[in-house]
C-alpha cells in the first residue's frame, strides 16, 4: 500500500529546522491496484452470485459461478494490472532514455530550459541560473529535475509491474469472496440474504477505507460504495430471475 515519505529535519530550536512533513507515495501504482482490486471483485461477484441465485438454481450453480467469477476475475485483473503497469514503465522509461540523451548532448541547452522554468515560476533570474547550474553538475540529479519538471515524472516513483499485478489478484480474489461464503454452508433465501449482508458490509468498509486513504468524507465514500453494491446486486437479480422464470 502507500508508503509513507519524511523530511528529517534538523534539530529543534537549530538554524534550518522545519516541522516533520508526512505524504503518501501514490504514484507507484500498488495501492491502486489493491483499492481498485478488493471493490472490483466485491462488487463483480455479488453481482454475478445473485444474478445466478435469482434464476433459482441448485446451490451447487451458484457455488460454481462465484468460485469461476473469484478466479477468472483475479487473474484477469492481475494480467490486465501488469499488462498496463508495464506498458506505462515501458513508456516512461523511453522518454527517461530521451531526457538523457539530450542532457549529454546538449547540456547548456538543457541548463538554459531549466533555468527559463524557474524564472517562469516567479525565482529572479540570476538566482533561476543559479539553480540549474548546480542541479546540472550531476547528471543523475539533472535527469531526476528535468524529468519533474518537463515531463512530471519522478524516476524514482515508476511503481512495480510485479507488485501492482499481485495487489490487484490478490485483493480481487478476497472481494470476490465475501459475497461468496454463505453458498459455502447453505443455500436458497438464507445464503441470498447473507450475500447481500457481507457484500453490502464489505462494500461500506472499502468506501470508509478509501476515505481513510483520500482524506475524504467516510460517510459519503461508505455510502457512495453501498449504494453501488445495492444498484449492482437489484439489477442481476432482477435479470437472473427473470431470465430463470423465461427458461424452459
């Protein structure tokens, strides 16, 4: 999930010393996985396990169904996750390589861009030469800068296609679970009224555990996702039952 990034500052009470500053790391693309991942597969699999069950089938179908849908369903978000993670590195990477190019081929040239961005962001000019001046004596640095600056990439942030592709599987997986549990120890109206208590509940937690994670307002964000799981779950169990009553 985020990782959590801190400036040390110097001792208390000395010259330079600043308060502590906290911020996530969300641009590595793991932590999205696994928030788009655990929702995904909870509201994915309550759709599709009362979608079955309103066609009123044998408990065995519906245990089939949520089971294919839990595994099906993680493996393709986890091989669509690395598929575009690795797509994006790939991307970044490339224009990294460019940056770096020109650096080495053109440095004064890069100096005079990099100095024109800070002057453009109010920094007086002399002082604006002075920074890309020293951010240009080291070539890791300067690449690191003017990938901030001219492309709004952080190098060291490109996130994991490996590690994003296991988030995602892996918190799909138990999304798609817990709507899926009831049908593991009964059946009929019973397992139907428990799916939607667990997968009405797991989807109010994920709405207050983005909150958490956004900073936003949990009781809009619980709600906004238990609303979706109710639009979600209506819907399919309107259409398996139908669909159930029109079969021969």
């Amino acid at each position: 999930m985020a990782q959590r990034l801190e400036t040390r500052p110097a001792a208390k009470g000395a010259p330079g010393h600043v308060p502590v500053e906290h911020h996530r790391r969300v641009t590595g693309g793991t932590a999205r996985a696994a928030i788009f991942g655990i929702s995904d597969g909870l509201l994915t699999n309550i759709a599709l396990i009362l979608g079955v069950a309103g066609a009123n089938p044998a408990p065995g179908v519906v245990r089939l169904a949520g089971i294919a849908g839990l595994v099906g369903g993680a493996f393709s978000m986890g091989a669509g996750e690395y598929v575009s993670m690795s797509a994006q590195t790939e991307l970044i990477q490339r224009e990294l390589d460019v940056e770096r190019r020109e650096l080495e081929r053109h440095p004064e040239s890069e100096r005079r861009e990099l100095a024109g961005i800070y002057t453009d962001r109010g920094v007086p000019r002399d002082v604006a030469n002075q920074m890309a001046a020293a951010v240009m004596r080291d070539p890791e640095t300067a690449l690191e800068v003017h990938a901030r600056e001219e492309l709004g990439i952080d190098p060291r942030a490109l996130g994991s296609p490996i590690a994003a592709a296991a988030a995602s599987f892996g918190c799909f997986a138990l999304g798609a679970l817990i709507p899926l549990l009831p049908w593991f120890f009964g059946s009929g109206r019973g397992a139907v009224i428990a799916s939607l208590l667990l997968g009405f509940a797991g989807a109010t937690a994920v709405g207050v555990g983005l909150a958490g994670f956004t900073g936003r307002s949990r009781l809009r964000s619980g709600a906004r996702q238990l609303v979706i799981a109710v639009v979600a779950a209506a819907v399919t169990f309107g259409v398996g039952h139908l669909v159930g009553v029109s079969a021969p």
